[in-house]
C-alpha cells in the first residue's frame, strides 16, 4: 500500500510563484496547503502539523520571520530542518537571522521547482525526481 | 639731631629714594601690563565657544585693568563690508550712561566706504588714530547731538581707534576712551596702546581661528551624515532593486524550467531548443544579479562573508543541473564526479560560494564548443577540492596574469561572447580567498582550461586570509 502523502505548508503570497510551486508539489506526490499571507500561514500552522514547511519572507500581514517567531514564542514552530526560507531578499540580516534559527536559506530565482522539491525530499529521506 | 647728622647726603639720598619710588612706579605698571596681558591669553585659551563671548570677555578685561575705562572691538564683516561691534564695555559714567552707549553703540556698524571716518582710516592705514569726538568714531552711523551728549555723560574725553591685526590680515578695530586729553597721557599709557592692540589682535585672531574651525567640523559632521544616509538609500535601493528583479526572473526561470521537464506535456525538439535558450538566458540574468550585487557590497567595503552550516556537493549538483540543458543543447557532454565518501557539512557562504560555482560551470560551457566539461569535487587532506575542466578556447599566456582582475576579459573570450562583465572571476577569488581558500587554475590555449578552488574542510583557518 502507497505511504500516505505527506503533507507541506507553503506560505507564498505571489499566487503566480505559489502555483509554480504547488503544480511541482502536487507532481512529486504532496499534499499542499498554500498560504497566502503571513496570518494565514501563523493560523495553519498553529492548529497543523505539517511534513514540511516553505516559508517565504516578504509578505502581507506577517513576515516569515514573524510568524516563526510567533510560533517560536507558543511553543509551536516547526523544527528547523522541516522548514526552509524561500525568499528574494537581497538583505544580508535576512540571511543571518535564518542561519541563527539553523533553517535553510533558499534564493527563490536561483533554484528551480525541481531543484526545491529534490532538496525537501532529501531533507524528508524521500527519493529525488 | 639725626636730620643735621647727615647734611651734606641728604640730597643725594632724597634723589635715591625718589629713583627708588619711581623705579617703584614703573614695575607695577610694568606688572599690572603684564597681568592684564596674561589674562587675555587666558580668555583665549581657555577656548571659548563663541567669538561673542570671548571678544567680550577681552573687553570687560581692557577696560577694567588697562586704565583705559571705556573699550569697545569691532570685528570686520567682509560680506557686508562693515566694522561691525561685538563687545561694548564702560567702566565709567555711572550705570545710565554705561547702559544707553552699549546698546545705542553696539547697534551701529561702520561701512568700509565712510573713508572719513577715523576708524575706517585707521584700519586701511594700519595706525593708531586718535579722535576727541565719538560722534566722529561711529559716524554716520549715530546722531551727532546725542553721541555729543552721551560722551559728555560718559566724561570722555579721547578715543585710541587701534586696528587689530594678526598674521598680515586686519581682522578689526578697538577702540579705548579715556577721561584725559591726548597730552596728558603717559609714556606708559602710550606703550600700553600699542601693546593691547597686539594682544587683542592675536587673541581675536585665535577666537575667529577657533570658531571657524568649529564650524568646519560641524559642516564636515553634517555632510558626513548625509552621506551615510546616501549610503543607507543606496544599500536599501540595490536591495530592493534585486529583490524586484528576482521576483519576475523566479516565474520565468521556474515554468521554463517546468515546460522543460515536462510539466505541461511533451514538447518536440524545437520546441526544446528554444526553451533551453529562454531558460539559460534567464539563468543568466539570475547570476548577474548576484554579481552586481556583490560587487556593489565590495564597493561599499560591505562585502562580508556570512558562513553557516552547508552541503557543498548538494550545491554543485544543482547549478550542474541547472546547466545541464544549456550543455545539452550545446552538445556537449557535462558531468559531475562526486565526492566518495560523502563530505561532511561545511561551515560556508552559501550563496556567495554558490556563485562561483556556477560561474566556473557557466563559463566552461560558453567558451567550449565542442567536447566536454568535467566537474569533479573531492576531499583532499584537510581541504575540499572543485575543479571544472572543459575543452574549450582557453586563455592565452599574456591574458593569464590579468584574469582575475576587476572587468577584465581576455581577447579571445570577447570574441566569442562580447557582453560578459568581467567580474565573475574576480569575485569568485575574492569568495575563496576570503573564506580561507585558493583557485586552482592553469590554461592552454585553444586546448582548454580548469578553474576551480580549494576550502579547508573545517572552516577558515585563523588569521590565513586579508
């Protein structure tokens, strides 16, 4: 019998990337739950506990870096190596900051879809595509 | 009878103890210079803050020790081209009067034009002029019938309009008033004139001296704060620059990596080519972000190494798999020889690291037409070894030496792709030599090249790099 999918937040605000992303994901055989601001993706990932969690940085409501830190505060965050930072940022605080909580610092245009899957896969001891 | 005692001496005694009492006389007025002298020093070194406060301070000390009551000094405003007065002190003529001349005085500056006038004349002819008249020291400036009656109320009686210099520059006038007429004045009091105007002169000189270099220093500390904010503006600009132009690049690199892969069904050969093409381009764009924005970092002296826990083979992987269509497309044969046994994590720049990477293998595919490109990574003693081999033009001797040197691009290379920045390589030194490591490479011209780079395995070694 197939393993039950494993389940993966993606809080993306950009819908245009978010669907890249999610026609990947599906692809690869993934549940996945998008989010399309910083509150939405703090709620889900208060009452969820997903496989796996790609959190981009610059979004409405809430940071990435706020909701972690929220959920940081509760008890709840993710740990680090089930969660990866998707980002654009130029900012080199940015790329401290998530070095310090020991989670991956991934530059969205220099990877592809595939490259992003292979990297959760590795870090979930799945296969590669 | 002691006086009838000594007859014959008393005279010549009598012109001793008067010699004596004289001789006397003069070192306390000797004395009370030198004091009064000192104290103008003083008020200068003790580095008063404002030029007003200082010239003032002088004055107080002239009119109080010098003898001479009445002091005023006026400063020359070359922009308005006046004397203007920045310190009017009475020591004489009651507390009304002394009140009525600071106020009605200190309001009325002396235009270099009034070539009458004798402080005007004073100070173009460099000497000491003497007035009876205040009227005629402030004129036009005041009415004559009340400066008449406000000298009367003052009991003045003569005015020593003395030009203060300093350094060859004229930098004002005093002016001493004293109830005695010019002719009663003493050898003594004259010196004193002349000395004051010195004194005053040198102290003025280091006042405006003092003030003008405050203002530099506050002038210099404003523009320096403007050029941090332009700093701060330009930092915040090139990041969200990047950060805007990343952000479309990421939708078109990502679906033309996807229509490629297959995502939105099969596509034929051309189709293929010419996405290949749209992906590499994109790809392209992607690292020259990264370039510039390194570069810029360089510039600003901001270009930090921020090192953290990284898996340098899952790196090479991937920028090899992103080339690999580009190598395909090209014909030629690109692989990548990984390391056995697997590396341990390394504490590295990854994003910085991964921009030499990818700019070796990019490289190596755009100058070999034909052939092949070998990425080989492996452990060697306590160091990581990257070597990338291709096939292709290399890099003629004479080019060697330059090749890592800011926007430089060898001849032959400028051929084959006019538009490269010339900066990859020399970032790509400065991210390995800053991480504690050394490029590897050597080059033959029209056979091919290898470029690559050694890391210690366990982080920078103290103290082996700038």
């Amino acid at each position: 019998m197939a393993q039950a999918a494993k389940t993966i937040v993606l809080a993306e605000d950009d819908a245009v990337i978010a669907r890249m992303y999610l026609t990947k994901l599906t692809r690869a055989g993934f549940r996945v739950i998008v989010c399309a601001d910083g509150k939405q993706a703090y709620d889900e990932l208060k009452t969820s506990q997903p496989d796996f969690v790609m959190m981009d940085l610059n979004m409405p409501e809430l940071r990435g870096f706020e909701v972690i830190k929220a959920l940081m505060d509760e008890g709840m965050a993710p740990p680090a190596d089930r969660m990866i930072i998707l980002t654009n940022s130029a900012n080199p605080a940015d790329r401290k900051l998530a070095s310090q909580i020991g989670v991956d610092y991934i530059i969205k245009a220099e990877m592809t879809p595939r490259q992003i899957v292979n990297r959760i896969n590795a870090k979930l001891g799945l296969p590669s595509h | 009878m002691a006086q009838s005692a000594l007859p014959e001496d008393s005279s010549g005694l009598h012109q001793t103890a008067e010699e004596v009492y004289r001789k006397n006389l003069q070192l306390a007025e000797k004395n009370k210079t030198l004091t009064l002298l000192r104290k103008i020093d003083e008020i200068v070194l003790s580095a008063a803050t404002d030029v007003d406060s200082a010239v003032t301070r002088v004055a107080q000390a002239v009119a109080e020790d010098s003898g001479f009551p009445f002091a005023t000094i006026y400063v020359t405003n070359e922009r308005k081209g006046v004397l203007q007065p920045r310190a009017v002190i009475t020591r004489i003529g009651g507390e009304h009067a002394g009140g009525v001349a600071e106020r009605e005085l200190m309001g009325a500056s002396i235009s270099f034009r009034h070539s009458t006038n004798p402080m005007v004349r004073a100070v173009h002819k460099l000497m000491i002029v003497t007035s009876q008249h205040l009227f005629e020291v402030v004129q036009p400036a005041l009415p004559i019938e009340e400066t008449e009656q406000l000298q009367k109320e003052l009991s003045l009686s003569t005015f020593f309009i003395c030009p203060l210099q300093s350094r060859g520059d004229v930098l004002g006038a005093m002016v001493l008033g004293t109830a005695e007429k010019p002719d009663e004045l003493s050898f003594y009091e004259k010196n004193l004139i002349e000395r004051l105007a010195v004194s005053v002169g040198v102290a003025l000189d280091n006042t405006l001296l003092y003030a003008r270099s405050e203002e530099a220093a506050k002038r210099l500390r404003t523009a320096n704060r403007h050029l941090k904010d332009l700093d701060k503006a330009k930092d915040e600009f090139i990041s969200m620059a990047s950060h805007q132009l990343r952000t479309p690049l990421t939708s078109i690199k990502g679906y033309l990596s996807m229509l490629l892969e297959g995502d939105a069904g099969k596509i034929n050969k051309e189709q293929r080519e010419f996405l290949t093409y749209a992906f590499a381009g994109s790809q392209r764009m992607v690292s020259l972000i990264s370039d510039l924005l390194n570069v810029s970092r360089m510039a600003a002296g901001k270009f930090v190494i921020e090192a953290e826990s990284t898996d340098i083979t899952d790196i090479v992987q991937e920028e090899v798999d992103q080339l690999q269509r580009h190598a395909d497309a090209k014909g030629l044969q690109l692989q990548f020889v990984p390391p056995k046994p697997k590396l341990p994590l390394m504490s590295i720049d990854e994003g910085k690291t991964r921009q030499v990477i990818m700019n070796f293998i990019d490289n190596a595919i755009y100058y070999t037409k034909q052939g092949s490109v070998t990425v080989t990574l492996k452990r060697k003693s306590r160091n990581v070894e990257l070597r990338v081999e291709d096939t292709g033009i290399g890099v003629p001797d004479d080019a060697q030496k330059q090749l890592f040197t800011k926007f430089f691009r060898a001849p032959n290379a400028q051929v084959l792709r006019p538009d490269g920045t010339g900066l990859g390589l020399f970032l790509a030194q400065r991210v390995i030599e800053d991480q504690g490591g050394t490029i590897i490479f050597k080059s033959t011209e029209g056979k091919g090249s290898t470029f690559g780079f050694t890391l210690p395995l366990h982080g920078r070694r103290h103290g082996s790099s700038r």
